[in-house]
C-alpha cells in the first residue's frame, strides 16, 4: 500500500473522529441529566463514593476533566452564568463525547480491518473506496444512532465502557496482522489484558468481548477448515452453550419450583449437584460423539476449537468469578486472619495475594515441558486485568476519609464485600420469573419472550436507531 493511501486512510479515520466528536460537542448536556448522570457528576468531582460497584476509573477520568481549565457556552450563557457547579458538570461531560468520539475511530479502523480480511489486500482505488468508505459509513451510522449519541452528551459510564470495547477489538485485529512477528503479537495480548482490567473498573460490557477475542484467535492459527468442519464446529458452541444454559436453569429451579421448596438444604444441594454433573457428562459425551466425525488432521482441529471455545468461557469465569466475585471473598478471609475490619488493608492484601499467586505461576511455568509461553503468557495477562482492577481500592480508600457522598460507606470489611457483590440489587431468576405483566396474555414464556420482549421492545428499539 502506498503512502497516500495510508494518508487516505489516515485522513478518513480524523474526519470521523472529528466530525463525531464536534457534533457531540455542540449538542452536550450543558449541566446534569437525569438518572444517575448528577451522581457521577458529583462524586467525580468530590471523588466520593457512588452506588454499587462504583466505577472507580471512570471517576478518576471524572475528576480529572472537572479541573479543566474550560466551560461552554459563551459569556451571556445562562447555565454558566449561574455559578461555578454548571461549569464542573460541563467539564465531567466532556468525557463522554471524546470516548464515544474515539469508539467510532475505533470502529472505523475495525470495519477497514475486516473489509480488507474479506475481501484480500488493497490494489487499486476501488479496493481503497470500498474499504474506507464503508469504514466511513458504518462508523457514522453507529455514531448517531440513538442510544450512542445519547451516551454520548452524558456523564455516564456507558460511553467509557464502549471505547474500551471497541479498543478491545481493534487491538486484537491488530494481533491477527502482527502474529507472526514473535513477541510483537504478544504484547497485544497483554495490553488487550490490562484494557479489560480497567474496563471492568467503569462497567462489566467488556467482558462479552472475550468469546471475540477467542474465535479471531482461534481462527487465525487454525485457518483450514471445509462447510463439514464449520458446521460442526458451530454446533459444538451450540451445545456448550445448551450444556450451560442447562446447569443454569437447574441452578434457579429452587427459587420457583415447589418440588424443589419441599427438599432439604442436604437433599437440594446433593440433587442440584447431580443434576449439574448429568448435563455436564452429556455435554462431554456429545463432543466425543461430534469428534467422531473426523479424522486425523480435522480430528485434532475440532479439539483445538473446542480448546478455545471452553479456553474462552475459562477466560470469562477466571476473570468474573476468580477477580471480581475473588477478591471480595478474599478480602473476607484475611479480614478475618488479620483481625481488621478495615477494608482497605484487606481489599490491598488480598490484591496482593492474587497478584503474588499470579506472578508465582508464571514463573514456575518456564519448568513446564510444553506450552511453558503459553501459559507464562495467560497467568501474564490475568495479572495485568488485576492490576487494572485494583483501581477499586480509590472507593474504600476514599470512603474511610468520609467523604460528602459516601453510598453504602463500604469502609469495613463487611460493607466492602456486600459493595463489590453488589447485595443491595438482590438476585432473581434467569427463567421463570416474576413480572408485573399478567401471564394470561401470554402462553408460555417462550410466547411472553418473543411477542413481547422481541417484537414488541426489541424491534421498536432497534427502529429508533435507524429508523428514526
């Protein structure tokens, strides 16, 4: 590719950029929103605590842009006129419009990456107007629809959270350029990491980007596959997916069935148990069956995809379950080892127990006799989403200062742990849970789901994207 190109491309990806980023600008909330908007606003500022699970980094980013040397709005401006409180809200705005403005760059890039992946290398304009210009389209398409330019005119969390998504996939569309340079392809795990790890520090989004980030991989080192292969492949994540789904409704069965409300603690949780490691052995029964299918070469291609298909819900469970539903159990035990009840000294050494772990692992794995890089390169990377998490301690070290909001004072042990597990929201059902609706308009949930939940808000919310 020559130079002007690039510049073409180059160019295009600023006036997306640019043109977004005005837009959002000029129609920004000039004060506080409705919702939670006034919450972030003033916690940010004042680096309070705010509702469960507190966005820690978004409130840094907050109060970084409230000490701004700027306002809007000209000199006869009423909302400025009105005092200071008008301009600290304007500048914690601000942050949303340039996040939202670099998603679409972000997005851009990525739909240039993809064009290029389908369609071969650029070799003359044609090549080069299709692939920019849908760029072009497609990220302006996604910049003003409704609920993105909303997010976008806002102090809320949800503009922060895309940005890390959409830099989350271009980094690993950029790894599948660069793989095959050694350690450089390497470093976009690891940065990939440490993004997750502060995006889960503003909103938990971030995480569906993982099952993305397994197939990208899987696909570009296993490249060779015929129609049989996908197929079955595709029904192997399809069967994961039902063997999950299962273990999940018999996990809420308790909370609705009258069978179940009939039983023991002992008697529900031995029944529950049983009935998991049933669906779990169909599960691992039907993969054998589907690898059947194959031989040799394509035999070893179907394990390796669903290597990645099980590495990737490992990768989402390790993260979910082992930092951040970790840390706060963690914390707990040595609240209770160290005789504190400070949550600060046992949210950091319970950080630091992780990270100590985590660094101990990869270390020992250079005496592993294979995939010693492999595994010293995932333990790496879970380090870094930890280092990214420990943003969190800025609540609790805050929050023992008292801080002029200070939601649920998590700055005991006990009141760190119900924050981080967000125990105020409560916990209900998957399936088969209560509504206000009457269910006799509806005859069966699958009937309630799709009449209601997908043609009727679904479709109208997708319309007032596009539709206007």
């Amino acid at each position: 590719m020559t130079k002007s190109r690039d510049s073409v491309k180059i160019l295009l990806g600023l006036f997306v950029f640019l043109f977004s980023f005005f837009i959002y600008v000029d129609t920004l909330a000039p004060s506080v929103s409705f919702w939670d908007c006034g919450e972030f606003i003033a916690t940010s500022y004042t680096l309070g605590v705010p509702h469960p699970p507190g966005s820690p980094f978004f409130l840094l980013l907050g109060r970084f842009f409230s000490m701004l040397p700027f306002h809007g709005g000209g000199a006869n401006d009423p909302a400025m006129m009105e005092g200071t409180f008008h301009q600290i809200a304007y500048r914690v705005n601000m942050l949303s419009p340039l996040a939202t403005a670099f998603a679409n760059l972000f997005l851009y890039l990525i739909i240039v990456r993809l064009v290029v992946e389908y369609r071969g290398k650029i070799k003359d304009g044609t090549d080069r107007w299709i692939a920019y210009g849908g760029g072009v389209i497609g990220s302006l398409a996604l910049a003003f629809s409704d609920s993105h330019w909303f997010n976008a005119v806002e102090a809320e969390v949800y503009a922060m959270s895309i940005f890390f998504t959409a830099i989350v996939v271009w980094l690993i569309l950029k790894w599948s350029e660069k793989v095959d340079e050694g350690h450089v392809g390497a470093r976009y795990i690891l940065i990939i990491s440490y993004m997750m790890g502060l995006a889960i520090s503003v909103h938990m989004l971030n995480l569906l980007a993982i099952p993305f980030v397994g197939l990208i991989m899987y696909y570009k080192l296993y490249p060779k596959q015929d129609g049989t292969e996908f197929m079955v492949h595709v029904l192997s994540m399809l069967a994961v997916l039902l063997v999950v789904t299962l273990i999940a409704v018999n996990m809420i069965m308790p909370a609705t069935s009258t069978e179940y409300l009939r039983l023991t603690d002992t008697q529900l949780q031995s029944k529950m148990i049983s009935l998991a490691v049933l669906w779990l052995v169909l599960g691992v029964g039907g993969m054998f069956g589907l690898a059947q299918i194959f031989k040799g070469d394509r035999r070893k291609r179907f394990w390796q995809h669903l290597f990645v298909v099980i590495g990737s819900a490992g990768a989402f469970i390790i993260i979910f379950a082992g930092i951040i539903k970790g840390v706060p159990k963690i914390a707990e035990i040595v609240a209770v080892a160290l005789n504190t009840d400070r949550a600060v000294k046992a949210v950091s050494v319970a950080l630091v127990l992780m990270g100590g772990i985590l660094a101990g692992l990869a270390y020992l794995a250079k005496l592993l006799p294979r995939y010693r890089n492999e595994v010293r390169l995932g333990l790496i990377a879970l380090f870094l989403v930890l280092i990214g998490y420990t943003s969190y301690e800025t609540i609790f070290i805050r929050s023992s200062q008292n801080p002029i909001i200070d939601e649920n004072d998590p700055e005991t042990t006990r009141q760190a742990v119900a924050y981080l597990e967000r125990e105020q929201y409560g916990s209900y059902p998957m399936f088969y849970r209560d509504r206000w609706s009457q269910e006799g308009q509806y005859t069966s949930e699958s009937d309630f789901f799709w009449r209601y939940q997908v043609n009727h808000m679904y479709i109208r919310y997708f319309k007032w994207q596009f539709w206007g």
